[in-house]
C-alpha cells in the first residue's frame, strides 16, 4: 500500500529585485543576512499584497525610498517551490541612487552578519544562490527589453 504524501502548503515570500544605473552599467542589489546572499524580501502575509509587502520590506530594510516600477507593477518572477514548499516572487525595481542604509533587525546578530553590496549581474551570478539565476537572467531580459 502507498503512503500518500499530500503535497507542503505553498509557502510565499515577496521582494524586489532592484538595479541602479551606475552610469557605465546597471547593478543588481544584493543583501546577506547571516552568510546567505539573496534580494530584499519578507514572508507574505495571508491576504496581502505581494508587491506591497516586497515594496515595504525593501525601503524598511534599505532606506531606499525612490524605488520605480518602471517593468511594471504585474512584471515579477518566481522561484521554483523548495521541498518545503516556499517560492520567492521578485519585482523589478529601479533605484536612481545608490546610497543604501541598511537595517540591522534587533536581537538577530551583529553587524557582521548583514552586508550589501551593488553587484554586476556577473557578480550576482557568483554570490547569489542558484536558485536566483532564474530570477537573474529574468532581469536581464526585462532590461533588454528597453523599459526604464
């Protein structure tokens, strides 16, 4: 007799994948919380926004507060579900300025363990997971496609 295994609840996490314009090229925003490399996000709440949540976890944690849609409100990008269920959906965002001031979140570690870097798609490549290249070559077509 077979076990059936009924499948792991879909577990949603929102944030933005947001690039600036150095002048020369674009660069991607990458962040680290305790030695992973990933882009602004936060656990999505039953009944809200995604988008919102993924807009209000990137300024709260970045100080970055001219963020853009300029791909559109609808133009985002999924992660393929983990084992337990979990996908990250990324908007495409865009920041004029670089100047990040990034949040430290009480009681979880020091300074050390958060870090953030402005990073060539190249770069993002080497120090993101690899479940983010989905999400990488998604952005770079999104560029491509002229919308800024």
């Amino acid at each position: 007799m077979a076990l059936f295994h009924p499948p792991p609840k879909r577990t949603l996490s929102s944030g933005l994948c947001v690039v600036n314009f150095d002048g020369e090229r674009y660069r991607l925003l990458a962040v680290r919380n305790f030695g992973v490399w990933d882009f602004p996000k936060a656990l999505v709440p039953e009944g809200q926004d995604p988008l919102q949540v993924a807009a209000d976890e990137t300024r709260a944690a970045t100080g970055l507060g001219d963020l853009e849609l300029s791909w559109g409100d609808d133009a985002f990008r999924e992660t393929i579900a983990s084992g337990d269920g979990s996908v990250s959906r990324y908007y495409l965002a865009q920041s004029k300025t670089s100047d990040v001031a990034l949040r430290i979140p009480p009681g979880d570690g020091g300074r050390e363990d958060f870090e953030y870097r402005w990073v060539t798609f190249e770069e993002g490549e080497d120090i993101l997971p690899p479940r983010l290249a989905l999400i990488l070559d998604w952005a770079v077509g999104q560029l491509a496609s002229g919308a800024s």
